[in-house]
C-alpha cells in the first residue's frame, strides 16, 4: 500500500516523510496534487482533520469502491451523492464507542491498545507529540487551544498536570 500524506508546508512534509509517507501533497489541490503522481483516484482516504472542509475533494477523489474513514466529527451535511455512484463507503472512528454502548467486544479496545505500546515500545510506532505545555491552569489550556486553533498543529500539543 501506498501512503500519500497531505501538507501545506515544507517542514510539515518532511515531518510527514520522516514518519514513512510515500508521498507528501499539497492539500490546497488534492486533485492536481494527485494527477502529479498520476493517480485520479485513490482506494482508502483517512480524514484526521477538517472532514466538512475537505469533503468534497475527498468524495471526488475516491475510488469506486473505496472506503473514506474520518475521526473527525462534521458540523454540516456531508452529501453523499458522489460515493452512492461509485459505491464508495464512509466509516467513523471514534475511541470511546465500545465503552459509552457497552459493545460485547469492548475488551478489545484494551488488546488494541496493548498492541500499539508494543508497537511504541518496540519503535515501530513513534508518538506524535510535538509539544507539552505544563501545568493545568487556563492559560496553558488556551495556549494549546490557540495552537490547535491555528491550523498549522504537526502532531499533537499536551498539557501535563
């Protein structure tokens, strides 16, 4: 499998590259970016940010068939006319959903994490953290709150109390 990864900055690709992009595009033109690497369409799309933003060039460029997967929550109708023509599937990702339905496999959400600090602690994985602030009080919160705000976030800001 191919990984295309999307940034907008040199630095960002790079980050992107470094954790093992095959490709890094410029997600101001998904589908120009794209024909660059002469693809029209790609199998799988996972959205980790601004789903309502990015919909429709992610509805246009999946493949028919494929399979769109977001973590991130809409705020508008996302209109799903162009994945009902190519057959396309749209699935959700949410941490919590076997714990708040109490699902008969809810245990298998502490195996998968078990596997990913295996995978951490064997360097396979590599965390995202790209900063900590320190001391929960309401300024160190509306810092990361700014930064996450600001859109140019790679990885992840924590606050540590």
């Amino acid at each position: 499998m191919k990984i295309i990864a999307t940034a907008s900055r040199e630095d960002s690709a790079q980050w992107c590259s470094d954790r093992g992009a095959d490709v890094v595009v410029n997600y101001r033109d998904l589908k120009g970016e794209l024909a660059k690497h002469g693809l029209t369409f790609v199998d799988y799309i996972f959205i980790l940010n601004d789903t309502d933003g990015h919909w429709d060039a992610v509805s246009e460029l999946i493949a028919p068939q494929g399979h769109i997967c977001s973590i991130v929550e809409n705020e508008r109708p996302l209109n799903q006319d162009k994945l009902k023509s190519k057959s396309a599937a749209l699935h959700w990702e949410f941490m919590y959903t076997r714990s708040m339905y109490q699902t008969a496999d809810m245990a298998r959400q502490g195996e998968i994490l078990n596997e990913v600090a295996k995978l951490v602690d064997n360097g396979v994985v590599e965390s995202s953290l790209s900063e900590t602030l320190h001391g929960l009080s309401v300024e160190s919160i509306t810092e990361a709150h700014r930064k996450v705000l600001e859109g140019h976030m790679r990885g992840k800001v924590v606050v540590e109390f």
